[in-house]
C-alpha cells in the first residue's frame, strides 16, 4: 500500500494507561487516527512496565492509517529517578529536588541517544544536564 | 448534542535542543501526558520523511477549563518565562472536537458498486452494492486514499466470479475483500508487516470472506495457484522489484492492477512491468496518483 505520512508525533504517556482522553485523544483525534485502536495497542504492548512513562512515536499516513513503535522515558523521569525525587523543583527553583552524578548523566545520556537530537555522547550528556538543571536537579562535582 | 469538557490546549513551539527541558515542564502541568510533533517533510510514498532540522517542535499539553487547570496554566507560564526562545500558544477545545470528528472523518466511501463502511456505521446497502467493512487502524487501507481508490474501480472490471486473485502488499486487506465481495473464489494475500497481516485476517474475518481469502507473509513467494488477476498497491520502488514476480504469478492473458506510485513514477513502472512481457490495457489518474491496468503475455 502506497503509504505516505502525514504527521509524526510522539506521545509522553503512562504505560498501560492509554485512554482517549488528553493527550491522546486531541493529539490523534486532529489528524483524524483511530483513539481507542491506538490505546488498545498501546496498552497491550506496555502493560507490563506500569508505573513508567513510555513514549509511543506515531507515524500517521495520508488515509489517518498509522504505527506506532515505543521510545526510551523521557529524560526528566530517568533523572528523578537517579535523584531519588518524585518532582523536580519546579518553576521556582528556589529548592534543589536533588542531585544525580556525572555518572548518572552519561548514563542517561547513552540510555536516550537514539531519541535525543544530537549526534554524539557529549551532545546528549549536554542536553540531560541542561534538563536537569532547568529541574532544580543539581549535578555533584 | 452534548459537546462534553471544555479544555485549554498548549501549544509550546520549542527549538530542538530544548524539547527534553520543555517536556518536563509541560509534564508537570498536565501529568496525563503530553504530545511532541516533529516538523516533517513527507517523502514520497513509502520513503517515510525527513525531519526538519532547526525548526522548532510542537509540545502540546491539554489543561482542563478549570480552577485548577487555570492554575497549572499559569505556573506553565511562569515556568516557560525563562525560555524565550519557546514560544507558547494557547487555545479552547472541546472534547467533542477530537471525541466526534475523527470518527466523522471516517464516512462511508462509495467506488462503483463498493462501499466501504466502517464498522460502527450503520449501513443499508443499496441494490447491487458491495459493503467491505474496514475499521482504520494500524494497517494501511482505509479507502481514504486515491490508490486504494483507483485499486478498487479496476478491480470491479477485472474481477469475475470464479477468479482467482493475488493482492500484494494487502495492509487492511480491503482490496482482497473487495474481489472476494466481487466473486473471486480464491484470494491470496501478502502483506510483510505482521501487524497488518494480522488486521488484514481480522477484517477478513468480519467480512465473511476468510474462508477464500489467506493472509500470507512476504512477497515474492510461491503461488498456490496462477492467477487470473493480481493487484500491487505498494509504491513505484516495491512495484518494480515485484514486476518478475508478478508476471511469473499470472496465467497467460491473466490481468494486473498495479498502483501506488505517482504520475511521475509512470514511465519508470510501466517499462519494468513491459519488461516483464506485460502489456497496458489501460489506466487511470486521480489526485496526482496513477494506476496502470495490464496484461500478462501468451
């Protein structure tokens, strides 16, 4: 079938917990893709990882057909992970949530190369330190 | 009709190397989840697309239109006050519009004598109609696409009771369904990726038609029998490096049905497929898409 794509878009969502309420329904909801197919799947391929927020990217083609594969957590869940913190800080940032290693950042980094827009280790240890600043998580010398 | 919650859609335009910061703000305000799309630039047909490198991505989080909501939004503010490089757009919704239109989208779609319907549609079949039931999901094939479109009105001349037909890259099967529906007595369908090839024995199912139709893997591979007909609906690349195959799989005089590539890829096809000892016998064009209808040698 002659597919071409109409929209990409990846959902930040809870593992098992699909419905078709925001964010999953406004998001396929206007480009017309099918909700409760997509959260069935979802469900089914995350069920066992409750707890976790696993990204799904959608590929969603010209006739609102679509696929979806499962990304690494976001960034953010991985260094309150590491930190032992439930939150970060928050807008504030008056109070530090935590801190990670410089360790934990390169391992994060390697664990979200694939889905991070850098080219290398360094761009993306970059990129989750910069996060984990603007968290109040702060990074042990 | 009841048009259900109101919400507050975000909308945070965010240069790429801050989506991850971005995100986890975004998160904090609406915990459910939130939604990141890249700018693509689609290819062509099953050549994917290509992200457009420096432009920002679209965050969205949805806020309910509430007291509550109203607070979140205003610490998302405060939040991505310290970015100004995001730039952040606000917008009501309703649940009707995403909960209803999607679904809307979906109506029933006549080619000639067929109809596809999907199933949560109610659907009195006019005399001498052909109802396919297809529920869009995750296999290509809706009937909301030109080839898929072209496909089905050649198929209505091509196929005769008794036939026997090929469908190769057959995503939801709606077109092996449609030539059973038309009276082929024995379908073979290809369709490599699994998840579809398991939508495609699903919908077969529903329609009635599994007992004539199979569902198998990839494409080429050993025919039960020759054909009478065989459509390939895939792109003009996959089209192509299937044109021996396909020759090999049809009985002499027996028809092919092939689309899925544009205009522009034409010429390319159809020499392959003459290559192949196939000659055009007709074709078709809509919306910038071409079909080519031909005939097996001997």
């Amino acid at each position: 079938m002659a597919k071409k794509v109409r929209a990409v878009l990846t959902l930040q969502i809870e593992a098992g917990k699909a419905n078709p309420a925001p964010p999953i329904g406004p998001a396929l909801g206007q480009h017309g893709a099918n909700i409760m197919e997509f959260c069935k799947e979802y469900n089914a391929r995350t069920q066992a990882r409750a707890g976790d927020v696993i990204p799904a990217q959608l590929t969603i083609y010209e006739d609102r057909s679509f696929s979806f594969v499962l990304k690494t957590p976001p960034a953010a869940d991985l260094l309150r992970k590491a930190a032992g913190v439930d939150k970060g800080a928050g807008a504030a940032k008056l109070e530090m949530a935590g801190s990670v290693t410089p360790a934990d950042i390169r391992r994060i980094a390697e664990t979200k190369l694939p889905d991070l827009n850098a080219t290398d280790i360094e761009g993306a240890m970059k990129i989750i330190a910069g996060t984990a600043r603007s968290m109040g998580i702060g990074i042990e010398d | 009709m009841d048009e259900g919650g109101r919400w507050c859609e975000f909308t945070a335009l965010t240069p790429p190397h801050l989506v991850e910061t971005a995100a986890a703000f975004l998160r904090e305000a609406a915990p459910g989840g939130i939604a990141v799309e890249e700018p693509v630039e689609p290819l062509g047909p099953e050549e994917g697309y290509a992200v457009r490198a420096g432009e920002p991505v679209a965050l969205r989080a949805w806020l309910p239109a509430t007291d509550l909501g109203g607070v979140l939004a205003q610490r998302l503010r405060e939040s991505l006050a310290a970015f100004p490089d995001i730039e952040l757009r606000a917008r009501p919704l309703r649940e009707r519009d995403w909960a209803v239109s999607w679904r809307e989208f979906f109506g029933p779609v006549t080619v000639g004598r067929i109809a596809i319907v999907p199933t949560w549609i109610e659907y009195a079949p006019a005399a001498g109609q052909l109802v396919v039931r297809i529920d869009p999901g995750q296999a290509f094939g809706t009937g909301h696409h030109e080839t898929t479109r072209l496909c089905l009105a050649a198929l209505q001349e091509r196929v005769r009771p008794g036939m026997r037909a090929l469908d190769v890259g057959a995503g939801s099967g709606i077109l092996s369904i449609a030539a059973a529906r038309l009276g082929a007595a024995a379908v073979e369908a290809f369709e490599i990726d699994p998840v579809a090839a398991e939508a495609a024995r699903a919908a077969c199912a529903a329609n009635g038609v599994d007992g004539r139709v199979t569902v198998r893997g990839a494409f080429p591979a050993e025919v039960a029998a020759p054909a009478d007909v065989a459509v390939v609906n895939v792109s003009a690349r996959a089209d192509i490096a299937f044109a021996e195959a396909l020759a090999a799989a049809l009985r002499p005089g027996g028809r092919l049905i092939a689309s899925g590539f544009l205009v522009g890829d034409r010429a390319q096809a159809l020499a392959a497929f003459e290559a192949r000892g196939l000659t055009l016998t007709g074709e078709r064009e809509e919306r910038g898409w071409a079909l080519l209808d031909l005939a097996a040698g001997g």
